[in-house]
C-alpha cells in the first residue's frame, strides 16, 4: 500500500490546480530573449506597432513626435511592466528632467570614472558611460548606445524607418546605355567545364576583352552585341548584361546600389519584374534580405521618376533581374536571354536520359569535331547531339526560332534585330556534306528522334537514325568520331556492368582509328570497359557532376580469344 499512496502522491504532484497565480501564469510563459528576440522588438515599436497608444500619450503629455526622436522609447518603457499611463508619466517627467546633451566644458572622465582608455569611442561619454547606465532602473542593453561590437557589424542593427540612409550610394561602375561609346561588361553562363571552349566561341563571334571565368566568360560588347551573342552562342546558357557593381557591407548598401541604377532605360511601371540572388561568400546574413533589399530600390526607383512601380511576376516576367555578392562585392545583372538558351524549341520528344543541347554542343567542342567529319552516336536517344551537330554544320544559329527577354524592353532595337535575323537565315546551308549516324535500341526513341530533327527543319537525309543493338553496328567509314551519351542500361537489353567490356572489344574490332567520347556520371567507367582513358574532361549535366572520358580505338590492341 506504502508505493501505491507514493504514486498516487507524485501523480498529485504532477497535475497543477487550475487555478493559478498571476505569477506562476507569467512563469510558465516561455520567453524569447537573445539579440534577434530583442531587435524583433524593437522593430515593432519602432514601427508603431507597440503597445503605447497615442491616446495614453496625449493624456500624458507625451507626444508621438517625441516618441519619434528616441526611438527606444517605447521598447525601453514597455520592458518595465507597469500601465500604460504610468509608462507615459515617467516618460515625460524623465524627458523634463534630462540634463542637456551638449556639455562641452565636462571631461568625459567626469561621466565614466571607470574608464581606463581615454581614447574609446565617445559615445559613452554623452549619457554618462556604460558603467553609470547600468545604475539607471530605466536602462536596458537594446537601449545603450551602440558599442564597438555593433558598430563593427551593421547587419545587426534594427530595420530603419526610413529605407533610405542619409550615407551616398555606394560607387561603382554603372552602365549607360544611352553612351554608345560606352562598352558593357556581359557575363555569358554556362554548364562548368564548357567555359574554355565558350571563350573561343566569342572570339570566334568577334567579342573583344574575353575572359574565363567560373561557370561562365566576361565579353565587352553594346546591345548590338547582346543581340548577336544570344543568337549565335551555343554553349552559354544565359547572356546577363552588368548594369551596376559597387562594394556593399550592409542591406542598405544593396538598396542604395539599386536605387542609384537607371533602370527606366530598361523597363517601367508597364513591365513586370523578377528580381533573384546568389552569392559566393558573401557576410550577408539573409539572401532572402538581400533580394527584398534590391527589388524595393528597383521599384522605389521606377516610382520616383515615373510615378508608378512595377509589378512583381515570378513565373513570366517582361524583366529579370540577378543578382550576385561575392565577398563585399555585389553585381546586378539584366537578363537578356528569358529561357535559357539550351531551349532552343525543337526538343519536344525527349528520351529516357535527356541531355541538355548546350551541354551537347560542348561535348562536339570538346571532341574537336568539325563539320565534314564522320559522327556517329550509337545511344543516340532523342538525337540531340546528332541534330546539335546538323545545326553546326549547316550554319543555323541555335537561337533563330526562339524568344529572347531583352525584346520585350525599351531600348530593343528591332530593325537592328531584324537585320541580324536576315543575315543569319543568308548564311544557312540547305543540307550537310557528310551525313551523321545515329542508332538506338529502342524504336519508340528512334521515333523521338527524327520528329526532332523534323521540328529542327533538317533534311531527313542528314541524319541515317536506324534501329539497333550497340553490338550489332558496323562503322559508316574508315575513321570518325563517337560522341554518345550511354543511359546506364535503362534501353539495354544487357545489365549496367555486363555490357562495357563486350563493347570495348566490338568498338576496337569494328572502329579502328575512330576516336570514342563517353560522357557518364560513373566514375570507373575505364575499368569496366578495360581501356585507357587519353582524357577525363568533368562536366556538369545540370546538378549531375560526370566525365566525358576519351579513348583512342586501337585494333591492334585487340586480341582474339
């Protein structure tokens, strides 16, 4: 009976009474406290959304202007726990009773004993030192002054009022447009591991100044030049024009670079907007910030010189723009491109393992294919390097049949751009030379592929596409090269491991002399086929890191079993 009455008692114990004390209900609340807790806060007070009516402060003799000129006011007061009217009282009779601010005659020795550096910041000094505010009942940390630490790290300051700081803007380089002189710094991007053979692409277009980067090239050029590189380039994935660029250490640095912008040369209030970040080690604390930050002095900037602001559309906008920190340094770029440029409007039958047309081209570059060269695919899929390849050969721009972003903004030139279209469709070849070669086991793929090549508008005796068995091919010549794309064994009859060293024998049998391009994500690929790879050249399949291993067929290597 002894350890039932004792659990009945602790189960007693572990049930509070209903009813409770104003105190014990005030415990129980949790609490938020920390930094982020109390600028939160203060936010709110600072922003009117505090407690302290402005009824109870006209009853008081406090008025909301003066609430404005000591914005810690109202979060310092709240903090105490007592009514609002007394709040407001003790408000006022503190605010009669502070001494003047301006005491030049009084060595700041006077109002912070304390102090063993003389040479500190003085804001300590004004309201009596840090050691003296912490005798005050009144004082709070939010309230003090703003310390080494804060001063150090503007980021953890609270939301001003006013989004506008008095400081400039922040200098750095910004475009003109309506300078013609003046030549724009475009960033063209593209899958990593595409950007040398994306440099020589631009300086074979004409682009001066070229220079490599990651992910990407930097090119000078005008609009003309915009224009042309969104036509021709077939390994970039996006043309983003630099408009502005300055060295940023807070949000509203961000904000200041934006609002210093001449965005009205490029959209308006009839346009929609997309504003997107990225950064590279970059002490922002919050991207999302950052991206509101720099929407809102775009819009704050279209609303002061045209009266409106823009509306915001993240699915179709008619302007976009990105933005990119790195380190203290913060670009902003506008979009010329809209879709990206690998969609070049005829792939709408896809296979089973798809491969971006940008990424195909530079597959082709990356081989040293030439037109006039043998090219066989023997996984060929939907055909998209086979028709990468057609293009190529026959002059079509990869961008002649689809829109571009920088049409639907003010400053497009349309003769100009109908005159680049009309030299561009001049300079199209009517058929290939030498016809390319394609094979896939699967008929339904097969199918895919010459509807593409259909929508592509290429003859249909470029392209041979047949239905076959890797195994079973025979060479279309006497040397060549294959660039295929393997699915893993998704449309082989055969396992993922059992085919590759079958396949190597046939391809050193059947392809001597030929050269063999396997792009794959599976990294031991070599020793499975039981070849020597001449080159692993990495590359990026959207997010998918793979290699695109070279190998050199040999038949005298081949030995008869």
């Amino acid at each position: 009976m002894s350890e039932q009455d004792s659990s009945k008692r602790s189960t007693l114990k572990l049930n509070p009474s209903t009813k409770k004390s104003a105190s014990n209900s005030r415990k129980a609340t949790p609490v938020r406290t920390g930094p982020r807790a109390r600028r939160l806060e203060q936010s709110a007070y600072e922003h009117g959304q505090g407690k302290i009516s402005a009824r109870t402060l006209a009853r008081t003799g406090v008025s909301i202007d003066k609430l404005k000129e000591d914005k810690n006011l109202s979060y310092r007061l709240s903090k105490t726990g007592m009514t609002e009217q007394r709040l407001a009282k003790q408000a006022a009779e503190r605010e009669a009773a502070r001494p003047q601010r301006d005491r030049p005659s009084v060595p700041s020795d006077a109002w912070n004993p304390r102090r063993r550096d003389d040479s500190r910041d003085s804001t300590h000094g004004a309201r009596g030192g840090r050691d003296n505010l912490r005798h005050d009942p009144h004082y709070r940390a939010d309230s003090r002054s703003p310390s080494r630490h804060q001063a150090k790290d503007s980021r953890r300051s609270a939301p001003r009022l006013d989004p506008r700081p008095s400081r400039p803007a922040p200098q750095g380089l910004n475009y003109n447009p309506d300078n013609p002189q003046q030549a724009a710094t475009v960033f063209a991007t593209c899958p990593q591991g595409l950007e040398e053979v994306l440099t020589q692409e631009l300086k074979h277009l004409g682009f001066a100044e070229v220079e490599s980067s990651r992910s990407g090239v930097y090119f000078k050029t005008d609009m003309l030049g915009v224009m042309k590189a969104n036509l021709y380039s077939r390994l970039a994935t996006r043309i983003l024009l630099q408009v502005a660029q300055a060295e940023v250490h807070s949000e509203d640095d961000i904000y200041q670079l934006a609002l210093a912008t001449a965005w009205e040369h490029y959209f308006g209030p009839e346009h929609t907007l997309r504003v997107d970040t990225s950064a590279i080690r970059s002490p922002m604390q919050s991207l999302h910030f950052c991206n509101l930050k720099a929407k809102d002095g775009i819009v704050d900037r279209i609303r002061d010189i045209e009266g409106e602001r823009p509306s915001i559309d993240t699915v179709r906008p008619d302007a976009k723009v990105h933005m990119f920190l790195y380190r203290d340094q913060a670009t902003l770029y506008l979009d010329t491109s809209g879709e990206s440029l690998f969609k070049r409007g005829w792939r709408l039958d896809k296979g089973s393992a798809p491969l971006r047309e940008n990424l195909a081209a530079g597959m082709l570059a990356l081989a040293g294919w030439e037109p006039g060269q043998t090219l066989l695919d023997p996984f060929c899929g939907s055909g998209t390097i086979l028709i990468e390849a057609a293009w190529w050969a026959q002059n079509v721009p990869p961008g002649l049949h689809r829109p571009f972003q920088f049409m639907r903004l003010r400053n497009h030139q349309k003769q100009l751009w109908h005159d680049l279209r009309d030299e561009a469709f001049a300079n199209i070849k009517p058929s290939l030379d030498t016809p390319l070669f394609g094979s896939d086991i699967s008929p339904a793929a097969i199918e895919a592929a010459r509807a593409n090549m259909e929508r592509a508008n290429i003859n249909a005796s470029s392209i041979h596409f047949e239905v076959s068995n890797v195994l079973d091919i025979e060479a279309p010549a006497e040397s060549g090269i294959i660039i295929t794309n393997p699915p893993y064994g998704e449309r082989l009859d055969t396992g993922q491991d059992t085919i590759w060293h079958p396949l190597s024998g046939h391809l050193k049998k059947e392809f001597d002399g030929w050269r063999v391009n396997i792009i794959t994500s599976d990294l031991e690929l070599p020793k499975k086929m039981r070849l020597k790879a001449q080159r692993r050249i990495p590359l990026y399949n959207g997010n998918l890191e793979t290699r695109m291993f070279v190998f050199d067929m040999v038949r005298a290597s081949f030995r008869e079993q």
